[in-house]
C-alpha cells in the first residue's frame, strides 16, 4: 500500500534527515586506515542518540545487530560492522545508515575511499554519485518510478559499470520499507506515476564488474559474484509539485 505524506509529515522527515545528513557526513570524515567497521558504528550510534527523538533505524531492524551497515570493496550492502573488520589504505567502505525520528524514518548511504584509491575506484563513485543524481532528477510528477530507474541505468551504463538488479530502493515513511520498490534501472513511463506526498529512497548500487550478487553465509552481507567492486550512494526524496526535495542533503 502507497502512504503518501502530507506536507507536515515531509517537514518532520526533513529534521530526521537533516540529523541523518550530518551523521553520514561526520562518519566520512572519521573513516581512516586502522579503524574497524565497529569504530564507526559506535560514533554512528552515539551521533544519533545524541539528538533529542533521535534512534538508529537500523538496529534490530529485521534482526539486524548494528546500527549502521558497513561494506568493504567487493561487499555491496548489509555488511556487519565488526572489530576484525579493519579499513586499509585503498579499500572503499560503503556506509548506510537510517534514522527514526518522531515517528518517521530517513535512509541514506555513501562509499568512502580509505586514504587514496586507484583511478578506477575513484572513478567508480564518481559514476554512482551522479547516477544518483541522475535517478533524483528524474523524481518529478511528470515521470513514473521506471523514469528514475532508466536514468540511473543510463548513467552507469554509459560508464561500462553494471547495475545490481536484485536489490532496488523503496519507499519510507512511518515504515522503514514501504511500497513501492524503486528499481535502479527500468524505462521511461513504465511502473506507478510519481505523486505529490510519495517519499523515497533513491540508492543505485553500482559494480565495476558484473551485475550478479550473492549472500555471504552472515545471511546479511550480500557481494558482487565475480568479486568486483561496488558502490552505493542513497538518498530520501520526497516528492513535490515543485521538484524533488532531498530529505537528507549534506551540507556543503
């Protein structure tokens, strides 16, 4: 069923996701060779508790035992943070986080270089980030859902990267993961109108190699099949009669 939220509701996502823009910004900036998946996740949690109504969306959500998820080169999404898990110079670390907040939650994500990368990884996110970008500008009321997902699609394409097909993004609200899913590739036109009131999360997840994944034995860490890099880049989006709105844009 399709919640859409009244222009109230979309401001209190709006404070969440501004409480949300900040962690992920202050976990990019803390990301270094030496520390571990779990460094990160404990100043994950205790951002988000330091906010009045603030709680990582994440925890226990389906089970899950973080607060964040942290995946590491060829790992796509749901990695475990974990003390053994230790960032070296060159890895890239995908970091997705959600936050619930008066009764609301956000998602976003971002990969982050560990010190310097190789040109092809770097190029790699670049192509994600504006893939992303693409799929957002596509959210307007005059497109449908396969508009967001054939923008993405063509961007990375385009680029000779691969998108992961069986993962796909999705709506938010009073839920973490409502209707409807956001697939990251598609064609125009195709899937329900985009209306005014719809909130969702936008988060194309791009291999350098082929699109195929599989689950790791965790039963939550899911991986590229040919052992391939990966990057994920995500945002909530409201939309609006007069745009796209971004719920969880970093600042500058």
């Amino acid at each position: 069923m399709i919640q859409l939220k009244s222009p109230r509701e979309i401001d209190v996502m709006a404070e969440g996701g501004r409480i949300l823009a900040d962690t992920v910004t202050m976990l990019a900036e803390h990301v270094a060779p030496g520390m571990s998946t779990l460094d990160l996740d404990a100043l994950a949690e205790r951002f988000i508790r330091s906010h009045d109504n603030a709680t990582p969306a994440f925890k226990g959500l389906y089970g899950f035992p973080g607060s964040i998820c942290t995946s590491i080169n060829e790992e796509i999404v749901h990695g475990i943070p974990s003390k053994k898990r230790v960032l070296h110079e060159g890895d890239l670390v995908s970091i997705d986080v959600g936050v619930g907040y008066k009764g609301f939650f956000t998602d976003s994500a971002t990969t982050v270089p560990v010190g310097d990368v190789d040109a092809e990884s770097a190029r790699l996110l670049a192509v994600t980030v504006d893939a992303l970008e693409a799929g957002i500008g596509a959210a307007t009321t005059e497109n449908h859902i396969g508009d967001i997902g054939a923008a993405i699609q063509q961007v990375v394409e385009a680029a000779g990267f691969s998108v992961v097909r069986e993962l796909v993004g999705h709506g938010i609200g009073t839920e973490f993961h409502e209707e409807p899913q956001v697939p990251n590739y598609g064609k125009p036109k195709r899937l329900m109108r985009l209306t005014p009131g719809l909130t969702i999360a936008i988060e194309p997840m791009v291999n350098a190699g082929a699109p195929r994944t599989r689950t790791m034995p965790d039963r939550w860490t899911i991986v590229t099949a040919d052992g391939s890099r990966s990057a994920h880049f995500e945002h909530t989006v409201a939309i609006t009669d007069q745009g796209p709105r971004v719920l969880t844009r970093r600042s500058a």
